[in-house]
C-alpha cells in the first residue's frame, strides 16, 4: 500500500512537471511571436519615417521654391511628426519585448543569434 501510495505521488509530481514544461514553452512561444510581430512594426515603421522625412524634406525645398504654400508644408511637417511618434513608439515596444524574452528564456539573445550564424 505504501509502495503504491508513493508511486501515485511520483505520477503526480510527473504529471504536474510535464504541465509546467508545457506552461514554459507555451509562454516561450507566445512571447516569440510578440518578439516577431514587434520587428516588423518597427520595420515598418521605419519605412514610414523614412517616407515621411524624404516628403518634408521634399514639402521644404518646394515651399522655399514657392511651389507649394505653407498650409502644405505644415500638413507634411505634422505627417512627418506623427511618423517620428510612431516609430519611437514601435521602438519602445520591440525594446521591451526583446528584453522580455531574453529574461524569460535567461539567455542574451544577441550573442545567441551570433553563435547561431
């Protein structure tokens, strides 16, 4: 009886490490995808400055050439700030996702991708 007792009492202890196991990677999972969805806002992001700063540095030079009015310029300058905003933004969230990750699984992720390749 105690023999069966005890064994009952490894099986659960078994049984609740394999839930746990699965609780990681399932977190592990979940914030990979974060990590990923994260990069491509920022990418995205990235390309939409760099849109947003070539048409305000375009909306300037025509403003001075007075081809456009200034009405014109302020409306590309406030496109421009809003994609500044967004970026800082989309930055801010992959930083925080990334150290996240790398804290969770308590490896440095830069130097694992360099082993990596």
């Amino acid at each position: 009886h105690i023999i069966k007792a005890g064994q009952a009492q490894i099986n659960i202890a078994q049984a609740q490490q394999e839930s746990i196991n699965l609780e990681i990677k399932q977190e592990v999972i979940r914030q990979y995808q974060e990590f990923k969805l994260a990069k491509k806002l920022l990418m995205l992001s990235a390309n939409s400055l760099q849109a947003s700063q070539s048409n305000h540095m375009i909306a300037e030079k025509q403003f001075l050439q007075g081809q456009i009015a200034i009405e014109q310029v302020s409306g590309v300058l406030s496109n421009y700030n809003s994609a500044k905003a967004a970026y800082e933004t989309a930055l801010n969230k992959f930083q925080t996702v990334y150290m996240q990750l790398e804290t969770f699984v308590g490896v440095n992720l830069t130097t694992l991708l360099q082993q990596i390749r």
